[in-house]
C-alpha cells in the first residue's frame, strides 16, 4: 500500500542538509561540551585546580559524576565528530568541486583536533571503526598512539590540500570564517600541541615535528582560533550566568595563592571579589563544607564576570599557548629559538589576549614588572614555563589538566603549587592527587564489551589512576 | 459487536417463543464491585452467547444482561447499584397470565411468580398457568426448583410466558455476559480465557479523580501505580507485567469502542526523576460516573483481536446506556464531596538549623553599619574591641547542618533589604525549631463532583445524557483541578432491523498549579525534604515578596544580596512560577445496525476521538529572567469500522457465532508552540512575543494509519464445550512496506466439566480453559528513514544534527505468542470460588532503541531485538463465609498475582550481535542507578553501586568511609506479587467493605532519603546523637581489622549515602495497604418516597487509609511513580501521599 509507505516519512523534517550546516553545528557543539560547567567545571578545571566545587566537593574529591563523563564522550562523538565525518563522506561525491578539497581539510583538521582532545582524555579510544554505525556498532579501541601519529599524518596532509586560491566555506565557519590560511596555522600549531604532549614518550618524533612546523604557526592573538560565541541565546557561551546565577565553584587557592603573591594583573579577570567581604579568596581544593571552618559560599571568590560573560570566547586554541610550547621545545634543546623570548612572549600574549578581551587596563610596565617576578630560569625550566603556560591556559581545563599530568609542574623553585584534596581523594586509584585520565563512559562496558575490555587492558586498567603514554613522570 | 445496547424493544410478548433467558442475577460478590468470572450454569442458548445487540425482533431474541437485573435475594441484603429494587408504583394493574414450561415444553407446576414490584407472589397450577396482578413497568420473577430464575419487565399488557432452563447440578443459576474483544459479548462459559469484569460503582463510590487508580488492588494481574500527590498525575496500568523493553506497556482503553489515546507527553527529564510536570494521563477525561463496567482483558487471546494495540492487555469501559431505574425516564443525580490529606510525610529532625559545619556567620556593626537600624540593635558584643555584631544563619546553604536550635537570637533572612522598605528591617529572631514547618504547608483539599443523567427509552430506541463536574482544590496553595463532562447517547430503530446508534462525549479539563516532579524547583519537596533549612517559620514564609514586586527567599545569596541561592521560596513557587494546562476533549461514535436476516446482521462504526491540550509553564521575571513555555496539542484518532455477525445453530448440539471486518485506523498529531528565550521583557506577562530575545517555536507533526481486516468464530457443542478462534490481518504505516504486514491468530477451548458431573453434589461450577494466541507490535511513526533534526541557527548560521537515533527502514514488528490455561471452580452452593490462571508469554523481535556506543556515530538505533518472557499466576478467591437468612451476609473476594518476567535474550540479528545488558533508564542526579535490561535478569533491575565487602564485612577506606563497588544488580523494581482482600459485610440495606491492598518485593532507590539525608533534614541526622559525637560506621579495613574512625553526621552521609553507594539508599517497596472502605446504606424507601425518589443511597468512604506496613522510611512506597514510562523503581522525590474521605450520595428519581 503505497499510502501507508508515504505516510511514514516525516513531512516536516529535512532529510538533507550541506556541509557549512554541519560545519557550524560540529564547531558549536565540541565548544559547547568543551567550556560547560559540567564538563570544564566539575571536570577539566578541578583536574587542572583552577576551581573547586562550593557544595558539590565530592566532584573535588574525583567523585565522577558519569553523566558528565558520558555527555562529554558522546557529544564529541555522535555529534561534533560525526558531522565532521558526514561532511568529509558528503563532499566525497563531489571530488573535483570547487571548495571541496578545503571543505575537507578544515573538517580533518577539526576531527584532528577533538580525536586528540578524546585520546588525552581516556588513552585509547576507538578511531580506525569509529563512524560506520551501519555496519559496526561495536567499533574497535586504538591505541593513542598511533591515533596520533596518524592525525599527524592527515594535519601534514591537510597543510598541502588547504588551497588559498579555491573557496572553501563561504558560510558556517564561526571560527575563521573559511579563511584557509588560518586553518593552515592552525594545523600547523594543532601539530606542536601533539608534538609536545609526546615530547617526553616519542622525543625524536616531537622534535621533528615541531621544528618543522613551528615557523607556520600561529604568531599572534589574532590568529588565534576561538569560537566567539553571542549573546544571545541559546548561543551563549555555556557557562554564562546571564539566566542564573552560577554558584556551583569557588576560585581555588592554587590559583588565588599563587596570582594573588604574583600581584598578577590576571587576578580580576580570573575571579571576582567573594559577595560577603567584597576580597578575593580562594577556597581550598577539595574542601568538604561539613568542616567547621569552612565559610559559606558568599565568602569565597567565584570564577569573574568574563569567564561566565555571554560572550567569552571558546578557546581552540590560543597563540599564548604556542608560545609556550616553543619555549618548553627550545628548553628541552630543539631548534626553534630561545626559550627565554618564547616565554616572554608567551606571558604578554596572554596579559594582552585578557587585557583586550576584558577591554581592563594592563599596561605594558605592569607586564614587565610582572616578568621580572617570574623569570625564565632554564635550570628550573618545567617548573617556570608549566605554572605560566597553566595560567595562561585558564580557562581552558582539558589543556591545562592535560598539562599539569604531563609536565608534573611545580612553582618556580621547586615549592608545590598544587595540593591533595583537602578532604581527602574518594577515588581510590588517584594515588598522585590528581586523575590522569577519565574512565570509559559507563556504557560501553555494556554496548562495546569487548572493545571495552579489551581497551582497559591496553590503557593498563580503565581507572582514573592509571598513567597514559605521555605521563612519563 | 455492541457498541449499543439497543432497549426498549424487548417486549414481554416476544420472549415467548423459545426463550431460554439466560437469567441475570449479579454474583454474591457483586457487591464488592468486581465481578469475577461470573458462574453461569445456565445452559443459554448460542444465540445468548454473544454480543449481537438483539435488534432482532423475531422470538429468538434474548434480553441484553445488563438490562435485566434481580432484587437482591431475601437471604441476602446486599445493595446492588445501580439496581433500584423497585419500580415506580403504578395504577392500572391488570391481570397478567401465562404460562411456566421447561426448555423442552413440558409445563412445570409450582413455580413461584413474584411480582417484585408489588411485592406479590403466585403459583403455576398442574399446567403451569398462573396469573397474577400486574402493571406495566412491574417486574416479575419467575422461580422454580432445579430451574433458573427469570426476571422479566412487563412491557404491554398480553401474556407472558417462561421457559425455564435447568440449572446445572440442581444449582442456583447465574446467567450473565461478559465483554469481550470488540465488544462481543459472550456467555462466560464459552470463553476461553482470563477475563475479568469490574462494575462501574467500583470508580464511582469511593472516587479518584483519575478512575483508572480505583481499580489498585481489585483486578488480579493488573498493577496500578500512581503519585496521589501529583494533582492528576500520571498512571501507570500494567497487566500481566512489563512486556516491553523500551515500548510502552500500559494497558490499553476502549470505551464503548472508541480507542482512548492515553499518551502521557510529559519532558523528557521527567522520567527518571529529573524536573519537570506530570500532565498525567489523559484517561482521567472520563468521567467516572458514565461508566457501567469495565472489562479485563489480560492475555493475548483475550486481546489478539485488536491486533497491535492489544499487546498489553485491553480495558475495555462500557458505558451506561439507559436508566438507572428500569422504564421510562430515570434521572439520578449524584453528589460526591471528599477531603484529602497528606498521609505521609517524612520524619524531619528538629534540632538543627539550616547552614553548614554547625555555625553561623557575623555581621559587625563596625564593619556594616548599613545592615542594622542601630548599634544597640546588635544583638552581640564579644567585648573584644571588634563590637557589636549579629549572628547569620549561612543563608545560601539549602541544608540544615547548621547550628543548633538552641533559642539564640540571629537575623533571619527576612530582617535586611532597607532599600525595600521592609518593615521587619534590623529585627532579630530566635534560632528554634517549627517541626510542622512542612505539614502546615499543605492545606486541605476538597473536591466535590455532581453529577446528573437522565435516560429513557421505549420500543424504538432509547437514550442517556449525563452531565458531571468535578472541582478539586488541591492540597497544595493555588492548585486546582476543574473538569466538565458532557455525555450524549442514544439509539434508534429507524426501521425494522435498522437500529441507528451514536455516543458524544465532551470534556474540558482546566488544571491551575500542578506541582513540579522529581528534581526540579516547583516540586515542593525539593526544599522541604531534599534540600532546605529546617528552623523556617512557614507563616514568615507567606510573605513572599516585596511591594516592589521583587522575592523574599529564604535562601538569599547574603545578607546584603536578596538574590536566590537555588531555591525559590514555596509560596513563590506555588503563586509566581506555576503552571496551567487545560483539555478539550471529545469523543464518541455513530453507526448502523443492520438485521439482514434471522442469521446474519452488519455493523458499520465511526469512532472519533479527539482533543487538544494547552500547556502552560511560567517562571516569573525577578532575579531570574523568567520564563514562558506554551504547548498546544492535538491529538485525533479516527477509526472506521464495518462486522458482519453470523449466528447459527447446527441442528440442536452445535452453535456457531461469527463476526467477520476491518477496521482503518488514522491518527494525528502535532505540538505547536514554544518558549521565550533570554528572559520575559515585561515581568508577569506571560506570552511568546514577551520575549527577550525571539522565541524558539516548539512545531512537531506524526501521523499514523493501520488497515486490518479481522474475523472470529466462536462453536459451541451442547453449551458446555467451546471453541474460539480468531484472526486479525494489520497493515501499518509505521513500518516500512514488505514488513508491514503481519497476523495475528489466537485460538481458545473452553469446557464446563461440571455439566458433566451433575452428580457430583459439593461441585457447583466447574470449567478448564485454554488458549494460544500470537499479537504483536508496530513502531511509532517515523522510525524508518533518517531526518535531521532543527538546531536553531548560531548568530544567521544554520546547524545540520544528525539525529542521535538511527532509524531503520528494516523494522518488523514485535511478536508476542502466549499460553494460558486456567480453571474456574465453584463450590459448596457458591460459597467458595475459585478461578486460577497460568500464562506464559514470550516477546520477542522487540521493537527497542538499542542503545549504541556513540563512536559508531550515533547514541542508539531502531532495531528488533531482544526476547522476554513473562510467566504467572493470577488466583482469585471467592468465599463466602456467612449467608444468613435474617440478611446478613460476609464476602470475601481476594485475588493475588504472581508475575516473573526475564530478558531470555538482546540479541540483534541486524547486526549479528547480542548484548548482554541494555540500559533503560539511568536517574539524574547520582547517574549511577539505572533500571536495566540483562539477559537471563526480570525486567526492571536496577543497577548501581554496592559497599565492597570482606568476608561479608563492609569495607572502609583509611578515611572510614565505606567504599563502593564496581556497578552490579542492586535490586528489580518490580514486585513478586501483587494482591489486594476487600472484605464486605451486608445487612438490611447497609454494607461495608474494606479494600487492603498489598505489593510484596520490589525496590526502589529513594532520593527523599538520599538527599533528605545529605541535606541534614530528615530525623535519621540526628538520632543517636551522632551529630554531637560523629559515628565509626560498623566495617572493616581492607586488611579486616575492624574500623575505627570517627568521622562527621554530615560526612557519614556525603560519602556513605547513596551519591556513592546506590544500596545506602536502595529500599523495599513491599507495602500492606488498607486502600479503602467504604460504608453504604440503602435508605428505608419512606425516607425518600415523598419527594418521589425511587432509590436513594448513601455512603461515607475513605481512601488511601492507613499504611499498615512499609519497610521503607519516609515515603510511601505505593505512592513514588514518576511517570508512566519503563522507568521504574527511582524515586525522585515523590509528593507526600493523600488520605481522602468523602460521602456520596446517589440518588435515582
């Protein structure tokens, strides 16, 4: 009955949609996973210590919330990365059209980007199966690296596909409105983060990698790739507190401690005076509100008004941060350049990058005082890039976690600048006060089981404990 | 089929012939409102086996079942509503005569001939000839030893003459029918299955809003759960447990034919104890006093003829279709007045404060002149030089671990905010508990009902109008709930074997202030029990907002800033953030029937149900933007229906009853819409173009349509041996073409063995069933070809989303095949009966989202997978006890089921796998509690964390916290065994009875004891001092010596509570309940006489009664449903439960 066969196709819903529709979807969906409260807040920025939770300490205490930890893995999945994939199958049909080589490579050096983001995340994670829902629902676990070397792979081959004189997006790009030379730079600087991260597994690799990049990278703030979100909703960026307040966190002492000594010009941007006392003060990480000495939340300082502003940016990636892998490549002997300028220039890029986005005087002798306070001291170089390059990351808790578990960081001169959970680690397999990974969402224990089971052994044990391949320390 | 019970046209004259009326007495237990399997011994004639309305006019004609009704015996005193005992006095009697024979011609002297209206007797002489003085309307029963009874209205003066029917084993014979599929009506003894009938009283005395909740406890096999503090919330109706493993498993409604759609459309976040509104089902339309009875049909041979949509066994609700008294025009008006209660709430502790880490914070006068009237308005001076000060209780923080309640003064939330001129500015209040802070929060509701109908018929047709409203003020401030219907139903015979039929029924619904579920603000337990401070004074509360227009909370940001913490206060919630809703719903039918000949007749049928529904939910502009969401749904099924009935005899041993047809079913439905965003620009105006910023449209359409043709045949050999069969084809649009056709055939036996063993003295009854069927399911619209979803577009650029679920152009429908036999049994002249059922079904090519792992690019995918069985045992006993002939009478009806379902299997032959767990549902907040579908597990497990034990120890880590395990099996959600003992006694025109109903096993995880207890509200905080000494939790190191640290009140329930170990929170929702009783009394008929009442019945009732046993604290473990979706056994901070006590008062002119 032809009738009924018809009447079952959705009149009201498209079946097709183009590329710069899933283009603007996959970028807007990765941020909007990538800078939730959720994720980034109870996740990434307790990991990386920027925060801690007010009421919800347990969080604080790697007490993973799962929902959390699924909605992260299944957004960048199902919908950021499968857009991405759909653009690249879509556009396979039209090979030889105008735009569509360039359409490719920005969607390749986006999946480039999250594919490492999930492998930093978890260790191995399915990639080489990932995608094929018609036939594989149960798709394989690769190892990370090799993830990474074959995304370094398709950055190199994206470099060379990226075409200035073809069109690419006209529409749908938020992040660098089809400009091809832009995303050039980026996978050129989405290559040195990789490079880095494996600098301490893979040193020969990053070397190569990174001395044959570093000169295509990203030089400026302008360059930077950031997703700028609007006011206006639901295109606000996620943790805004135009619609509510957010009381969920409390800036950390780490951070409050350390910018507080430092008289960093940061400070204002990075946290807001506490309500009651009107000072800027940092809740000690991991605290349980059932000490007595414990304040109400109104005497602790919140995250500032930019970082829960409608409009702050969702930060890919930043060009302060290619400094300071530069600065980190050169201190451990590759040939790109002094370590001491990379640094300097690292810190003024991100003096100005808030300056200007918070529209705050900084003014120059103020970053200069600022430098003399924290010199570059080769001999202490981990510890004097890793505690800038983390400041200069806030917000950005994936990189900066991401950062703290590789380079084990402390303050210049060797104090410990991170602390235990002051309520002490609910998660029995966090021995060093800090997870170095996320364990696999819950569900694949049972739609992927032996997949899962499988990428458990290989990553050594699905615990929040466990070290991935990059933590050599 | 009989969609109308056509009247009027049976007269006296024409039962004449070779009538064998199968005689109407309702069963002893009628009077406890269900009727099970009634007991017919009658040896009925096919032509009384079915349901064919008897428009024909020749003498085959039987009276319909429910037409003719006995008195209530003299050695019983039962009150049978609607059963006026007697009819209007007329004048004009004349002298009725005829004659008494059996079924083979033979005339029988001595019968008795009782004029039940005049309260006169007769004999039958030698030839079986009698007289006696009637009129027309008078009532006459016929009563002769080793015979059924008759009873027969008079219609016309003329003879009027009996045949009698041998009643089996020298029994008293109980004829009746009962309604089956389609509304075929059949004898009892020919069905071969489970059915069971429930009298319309059974919703209409002891009243539910929603009728559908009175039926808890009184049908075997059928589960019914509801939150009676969710003004109209949602029920869930399962018969014969959960089938399905993701689709819906609620039952199915027909009422007079007309499918019911009963869609709960309630958010997403709903189900599984997130926020949101419970808009309830839409059943509660119907009007509870329509009704005449309801049907039960359980297994699958019972329902294989509504093919698909049988698939979870069918309630079919018949209405009243003609007056309560028995001729001319009745009236009858009813009045129904109830209070309700809150029956339990949960045990707070009071002698803690709201706050944290048991301390207040200060305020000096030094530092904040600004925050105090003076210098001596403070209350302290430590004299240590920094002044005076005051004591603040930690406003922000929504939990009493604060100070002790120990009478000190402090600046309670209400003392700041000069700049609004408040009066109460700088005062100070006593730091002390308000234990009935939460109970004085609820008020009393009431809810009166009306109702009026008025019918009437004659030899042509007949007809009833009823009109009823209901108005329900809540329990909670600024709740009610408004409902009006209207019904219209009549038939006629517009020539000789051409009976036009027609139903209309309207409603209007309009709701104001439901309360808010699960974990969302406008749920008042959110801050009386999950969250909150305890010392609140409930009467300070009241004043809820400022003359400026702006909220008073008490959960202020600080003391210089009024703005909300996370909670609202309640009076804000009740009268600022609230929702409204309303539904105009209309449903009924028209058709023809048709006598072609004496064998053959025809029915065509236009079923129409239609309704919209209008949503609206507010929260209003202050600190908070605000916010309007308005859904507008339509819904509208049509159904066109045409049967032919065949009716035979073959020679004097076999019967044949047939209906052959087919039915076209087309649905609709849309959603429109939508929600401001950014904030409301004008505060307190609620409209979509009020909107900050444009508002996103909420625009959906479905549509659906199946074609089926069905037949059924029922043969019968000398009434004691049956065989049914049936057959339906469908063809569905929801499935893609090659797979959307499928049939459905069921087969059943029915033998009445006592008609062999007359003998047998002790053995009134006695009939074995069997029967196999096979029905299935479709698919909801749409899950054949993949779309992509609306994404409003970011800053002018448009987003493509996939839609997370695949679907699947390869979808077949789901099959069901089930076994059941059982046996009926009556014994010791009726005083016990017996009626037991097995069943066994199997599942299987479930139509599931099975759920996928997310790098295959999506998070699930239409599939057919996944077989389950379910197997049990329904038993339901009859006794009665005590049968005096001074008219006292004490029945027992008790039914109990036992229902064991189990996932036999998840495997997905579409991609050559099997899981071995699906997840159905995981709660919001702790994300560790799913319910769960695991192969070789039942249905409804639930999964989360446990303690890790040693040697059957519990395990602390160094901390002395217990430490949780890796995610195992915790518990099911659904019960052993259900059950419910109504016990009634009789005398004089007086009864009472009293329902217990009762749930053994099942659990469920409780977030009013997770949080109530992590918050520091409830009692459990702070028995055995443990706030004062802190507590070493009974445990073992990891390597076995005992523990020994101490450790906080607060902390024990942060990190031993169910946040980290599921089994902390985890209870047993096994409950003994007195569900309801009810007291009733025929008044004397001279009390109501002189207003020309014909019968006048009162009764006082009560519901939800007494919780005689619960092994779970703080809430009613009959009382947690969040919805009615396959989410079970999370409570997600349930709405105290209601006690309701009413009188009703029917009165029948």
């Amino acid at each position: 009955c032809k009738k009924l066969d018809d009447m079952n196709r959705d009149p009201t819903r498209p079946t097709t949609t183009e590329p710069q529709y899933l283009l603007t979807g996959a970028q807007k969906s990765a941020m909007d996973i990538l800078y939730n409260g959720l994720q980034n807040g109870y996740i990434a920025s307790h990991y990386a210590q920027y925060w801690s939770g007010n009421s919800r300490f347990v969080d604080s205490q790697y007490q993973l919330d799962e929902g959390n930890n699924t909605a992260l893995w299944n957004t960048l999945y199902s919908y950021s990365l499968h857009n991405l994939d759909a653009i690249i199958k879509m556009n396979s049909t039209k090979a030889g059209q105008p735009g569509v080589g360039n359409q490719n490579a920005i969607a390749h050096i986006m999946r480039a980007w999250l594919f490492q983001v999930l492998a930093d995340t978890y260790g191995n994670i399915p990639y080489t199966q990932a995608f094929q829902n018609e036939t594989n629902i149960t798709p394989k676990y690769d190892d990370p690296q090799a993830i990474y070397n074959s995304l370094l792979d398709t950055l190199q081959a994206q470099i060379g596909i990226l075409d200035a004189s073809q069109t690419s997006y006209n529409t749908g790009d938020i992040i660098y409105n089809g400009n091809v030379d832009s995303w050039k730079r980026l996978a050129h600087s989405l290559m040195l983060r990789m490079a880095i991260r494996m600098a301490d597994a893979n040193p020969q690799k990053a070397k190569q990698i990174i001395e044959a990049h570093y000169q295509q990278a990203i030089t400026d703030n302008g360059q930077s790739a950031q997703f700028q979100y609007v006011d206006a909703v639901p295109n606000r960026y996620p943790q805004n507190d135009k619609d509510r307040p957010i009381i969920d966190f409390a800036v950390s002492t780490t951070l409050m401690d350390y910018m507080a000594g430092l008289d960093d010009p940061r400070l204002p941007i990075y946290a807001r005076p506490s309500d009651a006392e009107k000072k800027f003060v940092g809740l000690p990480y991991g605290w349980s509100t059932s000490d007595p000495a414990h304040k109400s939340d109104a005497f602790y300082s919140a995250p500032g008004k930019q970082i829960y502003s409608a409009t702050m940016p969702g930060i890919l990636m930043g060009y302060p941060e290619v400094e300071f892998i530069l600065a980190e490549a050169a201190a451990r002997g590759m040939n790109v350049g002094d370590a001491a300028t990379h640094y300097t220039n690292g810190i003024k890029a991100s003096m100005h990058y808030w300056r200007d986005l918070s529209k705050t005087t900084i003014t120059e002798e103020d970053i200069n005082a600022y430098i003399a306070k924290v010199p570059y001291t080769a001999a202490d170089w981990k510890n004097v890039i890793g505690t800038q390059k983390w400041l200069a990351l806030y917000p950005q808790g994936f990189q900066a976690w991401f950062e703290r578990t590789r380079l084990k960081f402390k303050k210049p001169g060797g104090q410990p600048l991170f602390m235990a959970p002051k309520s002490g680690v609910l998660d029995l397999s966090v021995k060093d006060g800090v997870p170095y990974r996320l364990t696999y969402p819950i569900q694949e224990q049972t739609q992927n089981k032996a997949n899962y089971d499988a990428a458990a052994t290989a990553v050594g044990g699905d615990l929040k404990g466990t070290k991935l391949w990059y933590n050599k320390f | 089929s009989a969609y109308a019970k056509p009247e009027g046209y049976l007269t006296a004259k024409l039962l004449q012939a070779d009538t064998t009326v199968p005689v109407v007495i309702k069963p002893a237990a009628a009077d406890t409102s269900i009727k099970q399997k009634p007991d017919t011994a009658s040896k009925a004639l096919p032509t009384q086996d079915t349901s064919k309305p008897k428009q024909d006019t020749s003498a085959k004609s039987t009276p319909d079942s429910t037409k003719t009704t006995t008195a209530p015996k003299e050695d019983t005193a039962l009150i049978l509503p609607p059963d006026p005992a007697t009819a209007k006095s007329e004048v004009g009697k004349f002298s009725l005569t005829g004659n008494v024979k059996d079924d083979k011609g033979t005339p029988i002297p001595g019968a008795v001939i009782r004029n039940k209206t005049t309260k006169t007797n007769a004999q039958s002489d030698p030839t079986g000839n009698y007289t006696i003085k009637a009129g027309v309307g008078d009532t006459i029963l016929v009563t002769a030893p080793t015979f059924g009874e008759q009873t027969v209205p008079i219609e016309k003066r003329g003879a009027l003459n009996f045949s009698m029917v041998p009643s089996s084993a020298t029994k008293k014979v109980l004829g009746e029918v009962v309604v089956t599929a389609l509304g075929i009506k059949k004898n009892p003894r020919s069905v071969g299955y489970a059915i069971q009938e429930v009298s319309g009283s059974a919703v209409q005395e002891a009243k539910e809003v929603n009728f559908v909740n009175a039926l808890s406890g009184k049908v075997a096999g059928v589960q019914v759960s509801t939150n009676t503090g969710s003004m109209g919330g949602s029920s869930k109706i399962t018969i014969r447990g959960v089938k399905s493993i993701l689709g819906d498993n609620n039952a199915f409604f027909v009422l007079d034919g007309v499918p019911m759609m009963n869609s709960v459309t309630n958010q997403g976040g709903q189900l599984n104890g997130g926020g949101g509104y419970d808009y309830g089902s839409p059943l509660q339309d119907i009007n509870p006093e329509d009704i005449e009875n309801i049907s039960v049909l359980k297994g699958a041979a019972a329902t294989a003829l509504y093919g698909s949509r049988g698939a979870n066994g069918v309630m079919l609700v018949t209405t009243k279709k003609r007056p309560d008294s028995e001729r001319g025009i009745g009236v009858t008006y009813s009045l129904n007045a109830q209070v309700d209660q809150v029956a339990v709430l949960p045990k707070y502790q009071n002698e803690y404060g709201g706050g944290a880490a048991g301390s207040f914070d200060t305020l000096y006068y030094n530092q904040h002149p600004e925050g105090f009237l003076n210098e001596q308005s403070a209350t302290y001076d430590d004299n240590n030089g920094k002044g005076r000060y005051d004591l603040l209780p930690k406003y922000a923080v929504d939990e009493s671990w604060g100070p002790k309640l120990d009478g000190r003064k402090v600046r309670p939330y209400w003392s700041w905010d000069k700049n609004k001129n408040n009066p109460f500015f700088g005062q100070t209040d006593t730091w002390s508990p308000h234990p009935n802070n939460v109970k004085d929060f609820y008020k009393t509701g009431f809810t009166l009902t009306n109702n009026i109908s008025m019918a009437g018929s004659n030899d042509k047709g007949a007809f009833r109008l009823s009109y009823g409203n209901m108005d329900q003020s809540f329990v909670l401030p600024n709740a009610t709930n408004k409902r009006n219907n209207l019904s219209v139903n009549g038939n006629y015979e517009i020539t000789k074997g051409v009976r036009a039929v027609a139903s209309v029924n309207y409603t209007s619904l309009r709701v104001k202030g439901r309360p808010g579920t699960g974990f969302t603000g406008p749920n008042p337990t959110l801050q009386f029990t999950m969250y909150g401070q305890r010392q609140l004074d409930i009467e300070q509360e009241k004043r809820y907002k400022y003359d400026d227009g702006s909220q008073i909370t008490w959960n202020r940001k600080s003391w210089d800033n009024p703005g909300i913490s996370s909670s609202n206060g309640p009076y804000w919630n009740r009268y600022m953030d609230y929702e409204t809703d309303g539904r105009n719903r209309i449903y009924g039918y028209a058709g023809l029937d048709i006598d072609a000949t004496k064998w053959l007749s025809f029915t065509g049928r236009v079923f129409m149900d239609d309704y919209n529904t209008l949503e609206e939910e507010r929260t209003a502009q202050d600190y908070l933007p605000g916010t309007y969401i308005k859904r507008v749904r339509s819904s509208r099924e049509m159904n066109y229906q045409v049967t032919a009935d065949i009716k035979k005899n073959f020679g004097d041993d076999f019967q044949l009853n047939a209906t052959v047809g087919g039915n076209v079913m087309h649905r609709l439905w849309t959603a429109t819409g939508g929600f401001t965003n950014g904030g409301l620009i004008i505060k307190d105006i609620y409209n979509l173009n009020n909107s900050q910023q444009p508002a996103t449209p909420i625009d959906e359409y479905y549509e659906k349509q199946i074609n089926s043709v069905f037949a059924t045949a029922n043969l019968g050999y000398k009434n004691f041996l049956f065989l049914d069969l049936t057959g339906r084809n469908d063809w569905t649009s929801t499935l893609a073409k090659g797979n959307n056709r499928y049939f459905y055939p069921s087969a059943s036996l029915s033998f009445v063995f006592s008609d062999l063993l007359k003998e047998w003295k002790w053995l009134s009854f006695g009939k074995v069933r069997g029967s196999l069927a096979a029905v299935g399911n479709d698919a909801d619209p749409y899950h054949s070809f993949n779309t992509f979803n609306y994404v409003p577009p970011f800053n002018g650029n448009a987003i493509g989303q996939f839609n997370s679920t695949y679907n699947n152009p390869e979808l077949k429908p789901e099959r069901t095949t089930e076994v059941e036999t059982g046996v009926e049994l009556k014994f010791l002249d009726n005083r016990v009966g017996l009626d037991l059922t097995y069943y066994r079904r199997v599942t299987k090519d479930q139509i599931i989202t099975l759920p996928t792992s997310a790098p295959s690019g999506y998070l699930g995918a239409y599939i057919n997978g996944g077989s389950v069985e379910n197997k049990g045992l329904e038993i339901g006993l009859n006794l009665n006890p005590i049968r005096l002939k001074g008219g006292f009478r004490w029945d027992i009806n008790a039914n109990i089921a036992f229902n064991r379902n189990k996932l036999l299997n998840l495997n997905v032959p579409q991609y050559n796998t099997s899981l071995p767990i699906l997840t159905i549902g995981t709660d919001r907040r702790t994300q560790k509690v799913s319910v769960v579908a695991e192969v070789g597990e039942p249905l409804g497990t639930i999964r989360g964390t446990d303690y890790t034990y040693l040697n059957g120890q519990k395990v602390v880590d160094s901390a002395g916290h217990y430490i949780p395990s890796e995610l195992k099996n915790i518990g099911n959600a659904y019960p052993d065994y259900v059950g419910g003992i109504t016990n009634t006694f009789s005398y004089k025109g007086f009864y009472l009875s009293a329902l217990v109903d009762f749930q053994h096993g099942g659990e469920f995880f409780s977030y009013t004891n997770l949080y109530g207890e992590k918050s520091g509200l409830l009692q459990s905080t702070v028995s055995n001092n443990i706030r004062e000494t802190g507590l070493t939790v009974p445990g073992v190191t990891a390597d076995g010596k005992p523990n020994t640290v101490n450790i906080s009140a607060q902390d024990h329930f942060v990190y031993n509570g169910g946040n980290r170990i599921s089994k902390a929170n985890l209870y047993d929702a096994s409950y003994i309940y007195l569900r309801e009783a009810k007291l009733g009394y025929n008044l004397p008929e001279s009390w109501y006489k002189k207003i020309g009442a014909q019968n006048v019945r009162v009764s006082l009732y009560g519901r939800n009664l007494w919780l005689i046993k619960s092994n779970a604290p703080n809430v009613d473990p009959s009382n947690i449903l969040n919805s009615a979706s396959n989410i079970q056994g999370i409570e997600g901070g349930a709405l105290p439960s209601l006690r309701s006590y009413g009188i009703n008062l029917n009165v029948s002119f």
